[in-house]
C-alpha cells in the first residue's frame, strides 16, 4: 500500500522541527513510523556541491530562478521516496523581491500530499523565538510582517489543496503548549 504524504509548514521559527520530532518519536512509540524529510537541506545538498552557498539560511536570498532550480531538484529527489513521509518545508518563502511558493505547480503535481499542515502561533512568540535561536540566521521582522505571511501561507495552502486534492489543517503551536501540538498532528498521522 502507498504511504502517507504529509506536508508540514510554517514561517521560520515557529517550531515546525520540534513538532515534527515530537510526533515521529510518539507514532514511533506506538509502531507507526514516518521518515522525517526535510525540503531545504536537499535543496541544501545540490547548493553546497555547487558552491552557491555555505549555509542553508543563505538560500533565500539566491536568485528567484536559482531557488527554483533547486526547489525542482529536491521535489523530484524526495518524490521518489517510499513509505509513509512527512516533509518538512515551506508554504511560502520570504525572498527579497516578495513571497516565492514554496510548493509551486510543478513541485505540488511531483509531491501530491495528502495532507498539508500549517504550524501556527502568534507573532510576538515567533519574533520570540527567532531572537533566541542562535543556531540559525532568522529575519527579524514586525509582527505585522510575521503575520502578513502567516497569512500568505495560508491562502497559498488553499492553492495547493486545488491542486493537489489535500486536505489543509491547521495547527497551533503555542508557548509552554508543544505538547498538545505534537498530539493535535499524531493524530492526523495514525
Ligand atoms: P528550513 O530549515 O526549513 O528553514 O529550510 C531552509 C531553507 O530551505 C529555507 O530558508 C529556504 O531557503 C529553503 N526551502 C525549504 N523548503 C523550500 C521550498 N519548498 N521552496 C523553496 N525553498 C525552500
Ligand atoms: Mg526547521
């Protein structure tokens, strides 16, 4: 039987990474499993051997047609993975010259999920957030900003799901609450 594909996304920060570790180690648990994908570092892989870039957060501020060059690449490598998956990415990304689909016409037809979920929270936590990951090179932007594209994320989603036929559901991550988010996406998994 085919597996599951399950998109996961959301704005930078908002903690789709630790959600998404949470779930599969909890399906784990109870003998479901999922691989765990992760859009940007195939796109990662290809720029590196290409010298374009030395960090992954470098990616999006590439030239629009070099992001979506690699964008394709990826989807064609992950399209072809078996199993029950879900693939971290995102629903739009923010590049200078203004919100570029992260799941365009010819990645979404390659992917065909059936489910996309959008990690949510309120901006002043993801702003939050963002400061204290030190790990990354996260935008600091307003709130407004943070959430005008939550807001983009969600309309494009409804994009997708024309598409695509998927479902879209959206899930809060909220402050001292990962808990819950990890149970509200275990269950849309099982
Ligand atoms: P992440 O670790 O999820 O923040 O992803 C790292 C980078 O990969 C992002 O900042 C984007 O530059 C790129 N990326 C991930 N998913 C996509 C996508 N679907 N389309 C375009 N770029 C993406
Ligand atoms: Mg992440």
């Amino acid at each position: 039987m085919a597996g599951k594909k399950v998109i996961i996304t959301g704005v930078p920060g908002v903690g789709k990474t630790s959600v998404i570790d949470g779930t599969i180690q909890k399906l784990q648990d109870e003998g479901v499993l999922y691989q765990n994908i992760n859009f940007g570092t195939f796109m990662f892989e290809v720029a590196q051997k290409d010298g374009i870039v030395s960090d992954r957060d470098q990616m999006r501020t590439l030239a629009k047609d070099t992001q979506k060059r690699l964008q394709k690449l990826a989807s064609q490598a992950i399209a072809k993975i078996d199993g029950n998956v879900i693939i971290d990415t995102h629903a739009s990304v923010k590049t200078a010259t203004g919100f570029l689909a992260g799941l365009p016409e010819w990645v979404i037809r390659e992917l065909m999920p059936d489910i996309i979920v959008l990690v949510e929270t309120d901006a002043d936590q993801i702003l939050k957030r963002r400061f204290s990951d030190l790990s990354r090179t996260r935008d600091i932007e307003g709130f407004r900003d943070i959430d005008a594209h939550q807001q983009f994320n969600r309309s494009v989603a409804a994009a997708y799901a024309m598409v695509s036929g998927c479902t879209v559901q959206y899930i809060a991550n909220a402050d001292f609450l990962l808990e819950q988010a990890v149970l509200q996406l275990s269950s849309i998994l099982r």
